[in-house]
C-alpha cells in the first residue's frame, strides 16, 4: 500500500505552509519591533502613528465595513475547509483505463469495488468487508473496511491487501499508483493485544 498523499493533502499542506509563514512573519516583526529593532526607538510603542489613526476614525464606516468583509471571507474559507476535511471522498462511478487514438476506454468503478471485496473477502483473517473506489481530480482510489475474524492477525490481514488485492486492483486499472487505505475493525478486541 502506498503512503502517497493525496491532492487533498496536499492542499493541506501548502495551505498549513502558507498560514505559518504569515504567522512566523508576523510574530517575527512583533518581536523585534519590541526589542525597538524597527525604526525610532521612541515609536516603538504604537503600531500606527496619529495620523494614520485619525484618518481611521474619520471613515470608521468604511473601515469596520471592510473589516467585517474581511471577517466573512476568513470565516467562509475556513468553513469551506473544515467541511472538504469531513466530507468522504466521492466515489467514482467510472476510471479511465485506456485513452489512445481510437478511441477511450473506461471501466465501471462498481464492477471493480465487487472484485476488490470479493478479494479482500479472500482472506482467512476478513470476518467482512467492503471496498468503494474513491478519488479526486481524476485520481482513484481504494477504500477498503474490514472486520478482523477473532483469533485472526491483523497484520496477515494488512499483508494480504498489499501483497494480493492492491496489485490486482493495480492490474485491472493500469495504474500502479493506485492508492489503498484501509480501515481495520476488531470483531472481538477484548481478547486481543495490539502490538
């Protein structure tokens, strides 16, 4: 199974890269406008200087107006945000497995999640299980769930899905960077020690 991010993640990081910037910059320049490191030493006090205050205060209608659109943007991106975090990934209805001169082909994205549980199913260790294909921007991906029999590994079960069913998956889509993520449950954890 592959540890590659997806294009989610990778928003992720360049939008937790960005805020750190900003925030390393800003706490920077705090500190060392502070330490008077910035400009006259007898200034170094207030942020803004009178004048730029009166001018704030004689169009305060202004400026709290365009403070408050401000405000709604930041909140609506950060709603935005949080609600991509909690959504599941879509699933894919079709996977291009083929586009050449003559023509696409593609492949039905439910015949592919049966064969993927019925070899998830295969293994000695899978109680039950499912298997969905998920995926952004043009990228599938697996999502497999399964329960762990009592008595069973559940690394023999993790072994079985990179060893047999992600390369079959693989195989069938023509894409070996099909991703897998799976998702174990214990059918009876209370005699179970997890190492």
């Amino acid at each position: 199974m592959s540890e590659t991010g997806t294009g989610l993640d990778s928003s992720n990081r360049v939008v937790a890269s960005i805020l750190g910037l900003l925030l390393v910059s800003a706490g920077g320049y705090g500190l060392v406008r502070s330490l008077g490191g910035v400009g006259h030493p007898a200034r170094a006090g207030a942020l803004l200087d009178g004048g730029l205050r009166a001018d704030i205060a004689e169009h305060a209608g202004w400026v709290g107006g365009a403070a408050t659109f401000v405000a709604l943007l930041v909140a609506w991106l950060g709603w935005w945000w949080l609600r991509r975090q909690l959504l599941p990934a879509p699933p894919v209805r079709r996977i291009a497995v083929g586009d050449g001169r003559g023509g696409r082909t593609s492949l039905d994205a439910g015949a592919l999640a049966e064969a993927v549980t019925r070899d998830l199913l295969a293994s000695d260790g899978v109680a039950t299980g499912r298997g969905r294909i998920v995926g952004r921007n043009g990228f599938p991906g697996l999502s497999l769930t399964a329960e762990v029999a009592a008595g069973a590994d559940p690394q023999a079960v993790r072994r079985h899905v990179a060893d047999h069913v992600l390369p079959r998956a693989r195989t069938a889509v023509g894409r070996q960077d099909l991703v897998a993520h799976l998702h174990l449950r214990l059918a009876d954890p209370g005699d179970r020690a997890i190492e």
